[in-house]
C-alpha cells in the first residue's frame, strides 16, 4: 500500500474555530475523512500537524528517507521559514513530489502572504479551494485517487 504524509503547520490544529470566514467550519479530522474517502483502500493518508518548525522538518525527513510523496500547508513558516524551505527542497531533489497547499488564497490576503519561501522548491502549488486544496493535490500526487 502507498502512503501520502499531509503535513500542516502552525494555528492549522485549530482548523474549525479559527477565522471561520477564511478556513471554513470543518476541523483536521474532517479533513482526514475527506482525503480518506478520496484515497479509497489503495493509499494511505497520514495527517499530521505541528506548531513545531523542528517537528515539521524531522517530518519531510522521514519523507525522503521512506520516499513519501507529501501534501504540505506549512502555514505561517510559508512565509519566511528558510529551514522549513531547506527541509521541502530535501524531497524535491530526491524526486519526491511535495505539493504546497492552502486553504485560502494567500495572494488575495494581506501583503506579508503574497510571498512563499517553499514554492521555489514546491513540485507544485494549488491555494484557495478550501479542502479541496488538499483532494486536488492528492490526485497529484497519487494518481488514480
Ligand atoms: C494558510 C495561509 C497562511 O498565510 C496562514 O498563515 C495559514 C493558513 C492557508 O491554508 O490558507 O495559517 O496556509
């Protein structure tokens, strides 16, 4: 059996209560059915998050050590986590696909999210479909699903 690791960084565990307006009322786990459901019985989806930047990079480690394709929402670390950068362009290089993803569409928010520090190094980006980020890039990254 494949294995997906979808990873989310910080504030995303509050997914649900947090700015409802711009992430929706649907929490982690519902998130976990959703992609479970899509994956069906041939994949594996591993849903992880972390408000840890260390815990997040030992994450897409053990990725490019079990060659693990990963969806990653790394959150506000998008922005400006250079390590976090380093950890995504570990997977890329080892011809792992990483897809970055986010629930709203960074470049129709403030100023400071119109940049991405992980994109450079991102098999691919999809921004602004809600959940559907996620079911869009898991149809990437395990085709068939
Ligand atoms: C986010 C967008 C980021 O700017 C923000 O810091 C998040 C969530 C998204 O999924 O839309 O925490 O990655």
């Amino acid at each position: 059996m494949s294995r997906v690791l979808v990873l989310n960084g910080p504030n995303l565990g509050r997914l649900g209560s947090r700015e409802p307006e711009v992430y929706g009322t649907q929490d982690l786990n519902a998130l976990r059915v959703l992609l479970a459901e899509q994956a069906g019985s041939a994949v594996e989806i591993d849903v992880r998050q972390s408000d840890d930047e260390a815990e997040l990079i030992h994450w897409l480690h053990e990725a490019v050590d079990a060659a693990t394709p990963v969806i990653l929402n790394p959150a506000a670390f998008t922005h400006y986590s250079y390590a976090l950068r380093d950890a995504a362009a570990l997977v890329t290089r080892a011809g792992i696909p990483l897809v970055e993803v986010h629930i709203s569409n960074p470049h129709a928010r403030e100023e400071f999210r119109h940049s991405s520090v992980i994109s450079g190094v991102a098999t691919g980006v999809i921004a602004g479909f809600g959940f559907d980020s996620y079911l869009l890039a898991l149809r990437v990254v395990a085709p068939g699903t």
